[in-house]
C-alpha cells in the first residue's frame, strides 16, 4: 500500500473513493459541504435521512453520477473528539478499508479534522485493515483493491507525513508477516520452517543477525524445558536467537522473547478437539518477535535488541515427556510436570534463563500463554504482568499509543505457593485458581533480577470472527506496541 500526502481541496481530487472523518456533534468537514453542493444537496440529505451524526463507526455511502472525480464517498463517525485515541483511530481506519477495499484501488482521506498524532497509527490501520491471507485459495482472487492510500490535510508537514508513513509501512509489513505465519497451517508452518523465517528476516537487514540452535544443540546446551516439551513430536525442536546491534554504539540491551509452540496438541495431556484447533496459533508471541525484528531492522532503533523463541510443537508421540517427569531448566532450576499442556511455560523456562544470560536490561516476553487470562480478560485484552511497576507502565502506555488494549494482572505473592513443588524446586501449573498469574508466577523463576515483563495474548492473538476492525485468523497483535516501544528507549 502506497500513501502520499496532498494539499489539494479534497473536493477536487480524482480518487475511487473519499473517506471524510467526521467527529460527533462537529459540522461536516468544509471540503465535503462542497461536495455536497456540487451533488445537489445529496450527501446532506442522505445524512439526514439516515440520521448520522458522527457517532463512532457508523458510515454513510453515497454513489456520484458518474461524471464526477469520485465514484463514493464516505463519511465515517469518529465519535466525540474528546474520546478518540490510538485505538479508536486505528479500527476506524479499518472500518474505512471495509467500507472502500471492494471498490476501490486508491482512497483519498480527509484528515483536516484528526490530530497528527493519530496518523502513523491510523495508516497502519488502512495497511492492516487491507490484508488478506489467500494462500491456499486457489481461486488467487483478493477482495481487497486498495493500492494507494491519500492523507488530506492542509497542517501536516511533508516531513512529518514522511517519517510517519515510513514507520507505518514497514510496521504493517511486519503485522502482515507475523499475521501470515500464525495463518500458515501447522503441517507447514513447523519449527524448522520458522526458523528459517527468522534466518531470512536477519538476511534482509544488515543490522541483524540470526544463530539457530537445533535438537542435539539445544540439549547439549542444557535447555531441558525445551527438549521435554519436544520429546513427543517427530519435528525437530528450534532455538532462534535474532540479534539487533544498533548503526550507533548502545550499551542498553533488550530482550523480547516469543513462545513458539508451532502446534499444542497438550501433549499426553490431550486437549479435547474443540479446544486443539486453532492451536497452531500458540507460536503468536514468536510471530510477534520476528514481526518486531523485522521491523526494527529497517527503522533502526538506537539500543540492542536479542530476539529470542523457543520452537517446537507440543505433541502425543511414544517419547513424550509425562506428567510427574522432573526436567531441569538452562539456569539450573528443576521444574515437575504437573500437566503437559501448560507446556509454553516449560519451553520458555530455557529462552528466559539464556536472555538472563545475554547481560539483558530488560527482558519482555509475549506467549499465548493460558486460556485463563481470556476467561479473565476477555478476546480483546492481553494480560500484563511483570516484577518492575516501571516496565509495566512503559509496556502499557507503548501499547495505549499503538492502539492495542493490555490490562495489568497482579502477581500475586499469595499465589506463589501454588507453584511451589515436593520433588522439584517448581511446579508447571498451580490450582484452578489465577491460572494466568500462576503461569507468570513460573516465569518469574527463570528472569533472576532482571526488571521483566510478561504480556499474556491468549485472547487476542487470534480472531474466528470478523468485525469492521478485525479479520478472521491471525491479528498480529504485540507487534505495533512492542515496536514502538523499542523506538521510543
Ligand atoms: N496454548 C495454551 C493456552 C491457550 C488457550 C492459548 C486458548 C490460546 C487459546 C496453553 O499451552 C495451555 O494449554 N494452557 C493450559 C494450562 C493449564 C493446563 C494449566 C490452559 O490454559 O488450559
Ligand atoms: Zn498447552
Ligand atoms: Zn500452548
């Protein structure tokens, strides 16, 4: 998708389609009372009619005579300016790709009334909002048009539109690329094949480089969480280690870690069918970091960033590590086998300790982690936790800008207990009680004292309905906030 910025009066440009944003309780913008005029008073009497006030996402369609400049034009509720943020311009821009994509291959917006704040955000919405995974349609056919995307707007600077829209490209390139690979089917998308994703991502940037630890690797190297998890799959295991060194010197060092469990079967611990599908979903947080990597490698941040994932599938196979098994993390620590599906915990135990032991400042991890924290939170939160109240609040406020919802959990210390174990120094799973706290209790053991923060995205890593503002499938959710927080330390 291709954006550029004019300064024309929007009523005068040739495009598909015009989107006008309009705020509740605001007059219609100036350049869509001439449009008006010039249809005779149409717009304004179907505005009427349908009673649109700006309220937030609701639209009106007008088809022009076909001798006009534009065959639609749109008008789209942004709700009361008071309310509207990152989040609210992010799915209003896919509301105007739902409403334009069929018919049209350029979208001309008019911005006059939006703050600039809102617009790299809302052109990673326009590029979102169009994405298709049609791989294996054979058809080939895609529903979306858009190709170029036009900012109206007399008050942004080209400058300021140009390091926006960079940075809004190359993250929904990355969104789409993380979006695809949790799409692409389990049988395909194996820990083998991601690795090699992440081997071509540190290809494409000069600023990035990948090791890949295989089975006998990962084993010899003391990674017992991992080999355990994948003792039951005829796949090899993966250890991916994407590394970002910075054009400038830094001596900050970050560490985002992805679970990467390519299929969750449970394991001897069997999920029932209906919970198993859509478990090729479960290597979401390890989209999310190469997403970010990938990124990063062409915005060039100035601080070091490790990416790393943990790669295997968790599966039912003759080996397979058993409930009552004690395996032994890279640090040290001795983990009993309560329950084989809680086996993202398992495998992230090792990713942990080795980002522990890069020297990171900072470690932020990302899994899809339990089905509790969506009985919590709901599809549409991610759920935080983290030991410094200081990284939280940064993760939080990165993702209130990027537009994506995350809510604090607590870690609570009267749940430790749950975790603690007779045979082993802890247990994977606790009572039925905070399972999603219980799960980042665990973690907590494999971070050491490095400040640390655990995104849960159980819940919104993946859509099985559509909406105005989401696909079905993968949402790539993590990527845009977990970027725009390396951008701004
Ligand atoms: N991958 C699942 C969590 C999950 C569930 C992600 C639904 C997305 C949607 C994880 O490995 C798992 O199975 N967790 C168990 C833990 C339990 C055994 C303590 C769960 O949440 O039921
Ligand atoms: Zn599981
Ligand atoms: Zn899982």
């Amino acid at each position: 998708m291709e954006f550029s910025l004019v300064k024309d009066n929007v009523a005068d440009i040739s495009s598909d389609s015009v989107v006008f944003l309009c705020h509740e309780g605001q007059r219609l913008p100036a350049a869509a009372r001439k449009i008006d005029r010039a249809l005779g008073g149409f717009l304004s009497d179907k505005v009427k009619s349908s009673d649109f006030k700006g309220a937030f996402g609701k639209t009106v369609l007008v088809d022009t005579p076909g001798d006009f400049n534009m065959k639609t034009v749109v008008l789209l509720g942004l709700g009361k300016k008071e309310n509207f943020g990152a989040l609210e311009a992010f799915r209003a821009a896919n509301i105007a790709v739902a409403r334009t994509g069929k018919i049209s291959r350029a979208v001309c917006v008019d911005f006059s009334g939006v703050d600039r704040e809102f617009l790299k955000v809302f052109l990673e919405g326009m590029a979102c909002g169009a994405y298709e995974y049609g791989k294996f349609k054979s058809s080939g056919k895609r529903k979306n048009r858009i190709e170029k995307v036009s900012i109206a707007s007399r008050k942004i600077s080209a400058d300021y539109f140009n390091t926006q829209a960079t940075q809004a490209s190359a993250i929904s390139k990355s969104v789409a690329f993380s979006r695809d690979i949790v799409n692409d089917p389990p049988n395909i998308l194996t820990p083998s094949v991601l690795a090699e994703h992440a081997l071509s991502i540190s290809e494409g940037s000069e600023h990035l480089d990948c090791k890949i630890l295989d089975k006998e690797e990962i084993r010899e190297m003391g990674m017992g969480g991992l080999s355990a998890v994948s003792f039951g799959s005829s796949e090899p295991p993966r250890f991916i280690h994407l590394s970002y060194t910075p054009p400038k010197k830094s001596r900050k060092k970050v560490a985002i870690v992805g679970k990467g469990i390519t299929f969750d079967s449970g394991g001897l611990c069997l999920k029932p069918a209906d919970s198993m599908r859509t478990m090729k979903m479960d290597m979401s947080g390890a989209a999310v970091v190469l997403g970010t990597m990938k990124a990063i490698g062409e915005l060039a941040p100035g601080i070091n960033v490790h990416g790393i994932v943990p790669a295997t599938e968790n599966m039912t196979g003759a080996s397979a590590y058993k409930p009552d098994d004690v395996v032994t993390a890279l640090n040290g620590k001795t983990i009993e086998i309560i329950n084989t599906d809680a086996e993202g915990r398992v495998a992230l135990s090792d990713a942990l300790s080795y980002a522990v032991r890069l020297g990171v400042s900072e470690i932020v991890d990302l899994a899809t982690l339990t089905g509790a924290c969506i009985v919590g939170l709901g599809l549409h939160n991610a759920g935080v936790m983290g030991n410094s109240p200081n990284l939280v609040k940064s993760i939080l406020s990165s993702a209130s800008g990027a537009g994506e919802k995350m809510w604090e959990l607590p870690l609570d210390v009267e749940l430790r207990e749950e975790i603690r174990s007779r045979v082993a120094d802890v247990k994977n799973v606790g009572s039925r009680w905070g399972g999603a706290i219980t799960a980042a209790l665990f973690l907590e053991n494999f971070v050491s004292d490095v400040p640390w923060v655990h995104i849960d995205i159980a819940g919104p890593s993946y859509m099985e309905k559509t909406s105005d503002w989401y696909q079905y499938g993968a949402t790539g959710f993590g990527v845009r906030t977990i970027v725009n927080y390396l951008m701004e330390r």
